[in-house]
C-alpha cells in the first residue's frame, strides 16, 4: 500500500466527493489548493450545478478520489470509487469509517483517514 505522500506524488487527476461551490466550505479551499498545485479536480457533488452528480457520471479516469462526506456515507462513495476503478480512496480530516476501509482494501485500493490532502501536500 503507498504511504499518503506517494499516492499525492503520482496522482494527477483527483475527483473532490461532497465538493462545494461555496467559497466557505472547507471542500472548496482544498479543491482549489489541489487545483492551484497542479491537479485536474473532477468535483462531485448531485446538488451543485456543473458539478458532476456521482463517481459513475465522470467521463474519465481518476487517480484519486478524495472524499468530503460524513462517515455513514463513506461506504457507499467506497464503493462507488471501486466501481470506476480508482487506485486510491482518501477521507478527509475528522473522517474516519472501517466500511469504507475494507471495501477500498477489499477492491485492492490504497486508503487514507483522517488527514487532509491540502495539508500533505504541503510536506511532499
């Protein structure tokens, strides 16, 4: 399994789960710090505009999907993100479920919790 460090190093395209287009939103500034850093963001989010409605609906392949949502609901983005085929599943800071966990180890994916990408980004 790659460390956190490696999976930001080799990403390039990450699709931002429970993204926001309110500049408030903790999953906006993330989205644009990755954004700013030189990844391809594919937010997701059914109740924003533009955004695309679910992992299913992207048009192309994601090296990560980095996941804003409450723990009930990381089981089931686990499951959608195993479906595209995604090599790795990153929950947010705060955000932490053993579901989610074994789905994304069950389906051969690299798993973080609990940590923010924005901020380990900025170590590598």
């Amino acid at each position: 399994m790659r460390s956190a460090e490696q999976i930001l190093r080799e990403a390039r395209t990450i699709a931002v789960v429970g993204a926001s287009d309110r500049p408030s939103r903790p999953s906006y500034g993330v989205m644009r710090y990755l954004e700013r850093a030189g990844y391809r963001i594919l937010p997701v989010n059914p109740n924003c505009p533009g955004f695309a409605p679910s992992l299913a609906a992207l048009e192309e392949p994601v090296d990560l999907v980095d996941v804003f949502r409450r723990p009930e609901h990381c089981a089931d983005v686990a499951r959608e993100a195993a479906a595209i085929g995604a090599p790795a599943l990153w929950l947010q800071l705060g955000i932490r479920s053993e579901e989610a966990r074994r789905i994304a180890e069950d389906a051969g994916m690299d798993y973080v919790e609990n940590a923010c990408t924005a901020v380990v980004h900025r170590f590598i």
